[in-house]
C-alpha cells in the first residue's frame, strides 16, 4: 500500500458506500483503531468507545435497522428536489444509488465502527445557551474523523453515518451498550468494490472562511 500524505488523504476522503465483503486484517484494524484513539477530547477525558461489530448476527440486525431509516431519508431527500436544476438532481440520484447500495448490503459489510459517547463526563460548554449544543460532539468526532482518515490510508473504503442513532435504543441493547452511553455514528468499512475514495466537492474557502470579521474576505 503506497503511503499517502495527509493533505491528499483529507482531500479525497469521500463517501465510499460500495465495499467489498473480503474481510479486514486485524493489523490494519488496529492502526485504525489506533488512530482514533490519538484524536482530541475535552480534557483529554476521551469519553468516545468504539465497538467493532465483525458479527455477521449483529451486522445483518443492523442492516436492518440502517436500511429501513435509508430508504425513508432517501424518498425523502428525493421528494425535497423536485423542480431543482438537473445537475443537482443527477448528482444526488448518484449518491442515493450508492446509499441504496450499502443500506441493501449492510450485513455484508466486514466491519462497522459503532462510536458510543459518555454525556456524563463531557466538557460541553454551550449546554445552557438555550440553543442546540454542539460542543460534546467536539470530543466524540475528531476520533470518528481520525478512523476515516486511517482507513483512507489504508485504501479501505468508509462513511460516517447517523442514521442509526435514530435507534439508539435497539443499536444499544443488540451491543450490550451500558448507560448512560449514548450512540454517535456507525462506520462501515471494508475494500472498496469500484474506485473508492476520490475526488471531493466542496464550498470553496472563501465561502467558508473570514478575516477578522464575519463576511469579511479572506483573500
Ligand atoms: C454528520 C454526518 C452524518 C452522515 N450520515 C450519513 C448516513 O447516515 N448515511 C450515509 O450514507 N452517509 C452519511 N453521511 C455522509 C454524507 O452524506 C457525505 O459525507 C456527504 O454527502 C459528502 O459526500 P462526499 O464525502 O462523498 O463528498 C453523513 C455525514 C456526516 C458528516
């Protein structure tokens, strides 16, 4: 596996939802894993676990579980466009194809990160400001982020997704979760079946980023 540099890694690290069954070795798992244990935390607490669910019992009930919220999303996500420009229309057709794909092959899939998070013993800091807070994730994500980039590394291929956590309840009884853990994101990895990761479309900075001052150009 050639080495990749990290702007390139960050770069390309696009959804992959096709991925082959062959299964992942464990030494490449635990780089991984490895990899996500480095990332940040408030406090350096770390409250993030990660089960590795390889359990073809378990990945086919969340397969289930993920495919019955996809295709609910999907139909709706479809609805919301009627009337948008082609190109629009096109590009998300291609990526619910996709998402069709690994909600009908979850099972399959050889591995899926189940990012479980402690609310308990979070720093989150924007808890009372009456609006949703967002600041926990900041503890719990970068890990997630860190398990893409690995597998991104390693050329397999990945996405984060949350529309598990819609089923907490049931994700947390089929994996033994204790309380008060709650659920973040699942990530299903393993050997992509086409090109994998790739090039990315994203807002150009300038959009994004200010100098000084809200709307005030970067550049
Ligand atoms: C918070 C979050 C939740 C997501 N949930 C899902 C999901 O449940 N299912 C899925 O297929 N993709 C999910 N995604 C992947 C996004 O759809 C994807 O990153 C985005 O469309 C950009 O696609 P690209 O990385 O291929 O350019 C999620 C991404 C994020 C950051």
């Amino acid at each position: 596996m050639p080495e990749i540099g990290l702007y390139e890694a960050m770069g390309t690290l696009r959804a992959v939802r096709r991925l082959r069954p062959d299964p992942v070795p464990d030494d490449v798992l635990r780089r991984v894993l490895e990899a996500a244990s480095w990332a940040p935390s408030g406090g350096n607490v770390q409250p993030w676990r990660v089960v590795v669910v390889r359990d073809a019992e378990k990945k086919a009930r969340l397969g289930e579980l993920y495919a019955a919220r996809w295709h609910a999303y999907s139909a709706q996500h479809m609805a919301q466009l009627e009337g948008a420009p082609d190109a629009l229309r096109e590009r998300t057709q291609r990526m619910l194809a996709a998402g069709d794909h690994l909600a009908d092959h979850f099972a399959e899939t050889p591995v899926v990160l189940v990012f479980a998070f402690n609310p308990k013993i979070m720093a989150i800091t924007d808890a009372k400001l009456g609006r949703i807070s967002v600041v926990g994730g900041a503890s719990i994500y970068p890990a997630v982020q860190n398990a893409l980039l690995a597998c991104r590394a390693e050329g397999l291929g990945c996405v984060l997704t949350t529309l598990l956590c819609e089923c907490e309840a049931e994700v947390r009884a089929l994996l033994a979760i204790p309380e008060p853990w709650g659920t973040a994101a699942a990530v299903p990895i393993g050997y992509p079946r086409l090109r994998g990761h790739g090039p990315i479309s994203r807002r150009p900075v300038a959009k994004l980023a200010f100098a000084d001052a809200w709307g005030e150009a970067w550049e």
